[in-house]
C-alpha cells in the first residue's frame, strides 16, 4: 500500500496523473459558499457561548469530591441564590467547577460554605475568584488587534515575497474561510469560549498560510515564464503545482490532525482537561479546513484573479483556439480546418515541453 501511494504522488509530481482541481473551482466556490454560510447563520442565530473570562462572573471549585453529580452544585447555589443559573462542569476525576453571575462578598462566602457541605469536604477545598468583564473586553480587544496585524503583516509580505498582491489577497481570504468555518462549527458545538479558544484560532491562521505559501510557492515556480511559450496556460501550470503539492500538503495535515485528535479525544474526553478540549477542537477543525483551503481555494482563487488580467486572459483564449484548430483531409488531399471543444485537462506531455501537434484524418472514414 505504501508503495501504491508513493507512485500515486510520484505520477501526481511528473503530470502522468492529474486532478482538474483549478478547471472544477466553481465546484469548489459553491461548496465554500455554502459551508461559510451555514457557519455565518449559527454564529448570527446561536452565537458563542463565552466563558466566564469574557462576560465575568464569580467562580468556584471544590476539590476533592468524591462524587460529580452536578445536581448537588446547582441545589447548593440555588440555596444562596434562587434566581442563579450556574454553570457546571466537572475538573478531572475529583473536582467540580462552578460559575455563576457576579455575586455580593456575603453571597460568594455563603456559596462556598454550601458546596463544602453538599459534597462533604472542608471549606478550604473549595475556592473561589472573581473575573470583571473588563478582563474579557480587553482579551477580546487584543484578539482582534492581532489578527488585524496579522493580516497585514501577511499581505506585505506575500506581496513581496511572491512579487504578487493576487496571492495575498487569495491567501487572506483563503484565512477568512478557515476562521468563519472553525468559528461557526465551535458555535454548533456549543463549548465555551475561553482564551485558549482565542489561542486556538490565531495558531490556525499561522497553519493555514503556512500551507497555502508552500502552494503558491510552486504555483510561482511553474508559473514564471509562461506567458513566454505556447503549450500550456496560466491556469494549466497552477493546477500542476496543485497536484505536485497534494501529497505533501496531505501528509503534512495528517502529522499534525494526530496529536491534536489525540488531546482532544483522550485529553478532553477520556482525562477531562477542559483547557485542552477548548484549544484542541478549534485546532482540529481550523487545521482540516486549512488543508481543504489551501488546495482547493487558495490557489482557484488566485488564477480566477490572475486570469482577469489582460495579458494572461489574451494568452490563454491564444493558446485554446490553437488547440481548437484541427486539419482535416478528405479523399482527394484537400484540407480544410474545423474546431473540436477544449477539456481544459492539461494534456499527457505538456508540462515537459512537448506541444500537441493538430491532428489529422480523412474524412469518410
């Protein structure tokens, strides 16, 4: 089997095996489209369930417990404060985290003496803190003053880097997708948002550009001089790099997907690290959806912007109608020219310089 998938990459590489991934983009658009859309309608309709260190609050955790039936918490609050809806989640095998909305100092000293009673451990196991919205409104501020530098810093530099203002722009809007997708699914989930959520999401920008940079670094190289030849287009020699960068782009998202799956599945849910559940699912779905990105988008999108300029548009309608043309010969030597549809599938050969030569055939046979 490895053998069969390292002579599937290697005829990947060569050109002997091609996918049309650039010539389906619209496939590729539509079902972006519609995956931003459905994460922009539970975002607007559901919206993040934020922690307590974005909407503040007073927090409590018993150590210790010998049982984690949540019921025992929320009865011991609602004893303090009836009107309270506490959040409760359990700490490992042998705590209980309780939050609740800001309480008075009486009440945060009664809530506490509760919860020791209720699961029978001395008061000292059980603490508490207080976290003010303001801590989450400036959290919230620096996230968003970040990515905003982020972005930028990315724009300069791809812009310079690849001599081209069309990759970064594709790159950047290839990151929104990544970012809206991972967002909307972490609202459907419904897992808090805490500030290694944040962290989460500002390390999947850093893999997905990553990504779409080793893409568009080959789709650079194949691409250099080829307004200079006649035998493939623009958009032909992109899709080359496309599927010469597959296999490494799948191998590389499978390395890192595996110890992320690791912490969230058996960290999160078998040993109950919250902290790591948080971090690890935005990483696991931010990290697949940038693999999907950077090959079926990034790149579509950067040939959809390169092809509306004029001399590459002029090229690649130039090099069509040569492919178009066929000499047809009948029976008694005279020739005539007539015009077949173009795939749009780079032909076997082309990207090793040979040049599909008109055919010919007699005509009545």
């Amino acid at each position: 089997m490895a053998a069969g998938f390292s002579q599937w990459g290697n005829d990947l590489h060569t050109g002997r095996r091609s996918y049309n991934v650039v010539g389906a983009r619209r496939r590729f658009y539509l079902a972006s489209a519609i995956m931003v859309l459905l994460a922009l309608v539970v975002l607007l309709t559901r919206g993040f369930n934020l922690g307590i260190e974005f909407r503040g609050g007073s927090e409590f955790t018993v150590d210790g417990v010998v049982t984690q039936n949540q019921e025992i918490a929320a009865d011991a609050v609602a004893s303090i404060a009836p009107n309270e809806v506490p959040r409760i989640s359990t700490l490992g095998d042998s705590a209980i985290r309780v939050q609740t909305a800001e309480l008075t100092e009486a009440q945060v000293g009664d809530v506490r003496v509760a919860l020791a009673d209720a699961y029978e451990v001395a008061s000292t196991q059980v603490t508490s803190s207080f976290i003010g919205p303001s801590w989450g409104k400036d959290v919230s501020q620096k996230a968003i003053t970040g990515l905003i530098v982020f972005l930028v810093l990315v724009a300069i530099v791809m812009t310079l880097y690849f001599r081209a203002w069309r990759m970064a722009l594709a790159a950047i809007l290839a990151l929104f997708h990544d970012l809206i997708i991972t967002a909307g699914v972490y609202a459907a989930i419904g897992w808090e948002v805490t500030p290694a959520t944040v962290i989460g999401f500002l390390t999947i920008l850093g893999y997905s550009i990553y990504d779409t940079v080793v893409v568009f670094d080959k789709v650079r190289e194949n691409t250099d001089d080829v307004l200079d030849q006649s035998r493939t287009t623009y958009a032909e020699q992109a899709n080359l790099a496309v599927n010469q960068t597959l296999v490494r782009s799948i191998n590389t998202s499978i390395v890192a997907l595996l110890p992320v799956a690791s912490i969230l599945f058996i960290g999160a849910f078998i040993l109950g690290a919250g902290t790591l559940r948080d971090i690890s699912l935005a990483l696991f779905v931010g990290m697949g959806v940038g693999t999907y990105s950077s090959i079926f988008l990034a790149t579509p999108l950067e040939v959809t912007l390169r092809q509306r300029e004029a001399k590459t548009a002029a090229h690649t309608a130039k090099i069509l109608e040569a492919r178009s043309a066929v000499v047809v010969t009948d029976e008694t030597g005279a020739s005539t020219t007539t015009a077949l549809a173009f795939t749009g599938h780079l032909q076997p050969g082309a990207h090793q310089g040979h040049q599909a030569q008109p055919r010919k055939r007699k005509s009545g046979r």
